[in-house]
C-alpha cells in the first residue's frame, strides 16, 4: 500500500474523533437540545399549611358534642359561627347570652374569625343573681361577649398560642401546646379547633372578663 495512503487515512480517523469529542463535549455543556430526558419528575413543594388538618378537634369536652345532626362537628362546620353554637346543647347559655346581646348577625357576618366559646359548665360559675344582671346589662354584655372573639382569621391551635386582640380592644393571652391549651392563666380549652363556616371555634370552661 501507498505510505501517502496510510498517512491519509490515519489523519482523516483522527478527525474523526475529534470532531466526535467536540459534539460529546458540547451535548454535556447544553450546547445541544435532548429529545429525551431520562430524569424522574421533581415532586411538587409540600405546603405546611395545606398538609396541617383543618377540622381535628381535640379536648376532652368533644366527647359531649353531639355526634350527628347540626350540632355535630360535621353539621356546624356548614353554619355560620352563631347558628352552628345554637344547634350544639354544649352552648345553649352562650347562645342565651348572644341573642340577649344582639350579636347573631353580627357573629355570623364576620368574613373570618376565631371564638373562645364557655360551655355551659363555664356560665354555672358564676353565682346566679350575677349572671341575671350581666344578660340584663346589654352593654356590659356585649362587652364580655366580644372580648371572646377575635376578628379577621381563623387560628389554628398553633396560631393561638400567644397574645391575641379581640372585637373588644382588649388582649387575650393564650397559653400551653398541643392539646393543652390554657386563657388567661385559668380557662381550658376543653375542646378545640371547632370549625364552623366562618369562624374557628374554642370551648373554654371558663367566662374570660375583659380589664
């Protein structure tokens, strides 16, 4: 064979090759577009807040919510936050005293709010002849009762915890984790995280009394 030959055909493989080097290079430096991807698709951001469940009520008291009906959690979850309190016999004093006050349109037109509600065992602390002037003081009961809602948000129990503003002005401070959950140093929450349509609601065994 011809050397010139050889020596030709030797060139013209190195060539070759580095023509081939050059587009391998290129495809890694994304040089080139991939008709493929081999890769596993990236799962979705995980939200905290859509993963933490809305309706898990806790607490001792739940045990005597009613199970069924409108007074059950499932059946004030689709009332405004009044109208789901006067379907639940838990809360038949608290209602007594909202109607007294005038304050069922005003709770359920609330866009958004949180509620410290006193079952009934709450109200029975407080001596009968006491009770019977607050629901006949209209102001002075509007002024508790408001001190036991919180405007504009529905909070979770870990939200709750902390100082909170009510419709009254005045500051509740929350207290406690998990499931123990205290206000103002002496109200339990005897059960928590009650959703109605609009509000969030807390049963406390305690009347809290605003300054």
């Amino acid at each position: 064979m011809n050397p010139w030959n050889t020596n030709k055909i030797a060139r013209l493989g190195m060539v070759a090759a580095a023509a081939t080097l050059a587009l391998a290079m290129s495809a890694c430096s994304g040089g080139t577009t991939s008709t493929s991807n081999t890769s596993a698709p990236a799962a979705p951001p995980t939200s905290a807040a859509a993963a933490a469940p809305v309706g898990e009520n806790f607490g001792s008291g739940c045990a005597s919510v009613p199970k069924t009906g409108a007074g059950s959690f499932q059946g004030m979850s689709g009332a405004s936050v009044a109208n789901a309190a006067s379907a639940n016999p838990v809360l038949s004093t608290l209602v007594a005293a909202v109607k007294a006050a005038g304050l069922v349109d005003t709770l359920n037109s609330l866009p958004a709010a949180t509620v410290f509600a006193p079952d009934n065992a709450a109200f029975a602390k407080i001596p009968a002849d006491q009770l019977k002037k607050v629901l006949a003081d209209k102001a002075l009961l509007t002024k508790i009762l408001t001190y036991h809602v919180v405007a504009g948000k529905k909070l979770t129990p870990e939200q709750l915890i902390g100082t909170q503003t009510t419709v009254e002005k005045g500051t509740v401070n929350v207290t406690g984790s998990g499931e123990d959950l205290t206000v103002n140093g002496n109200a339990k929450v005897v059960c928590g995280n009650v959703q109605t349509a609009n509000a969030t609601v807390y049963i406390v065994d305690t009347v809290l009394m605003p300054s």
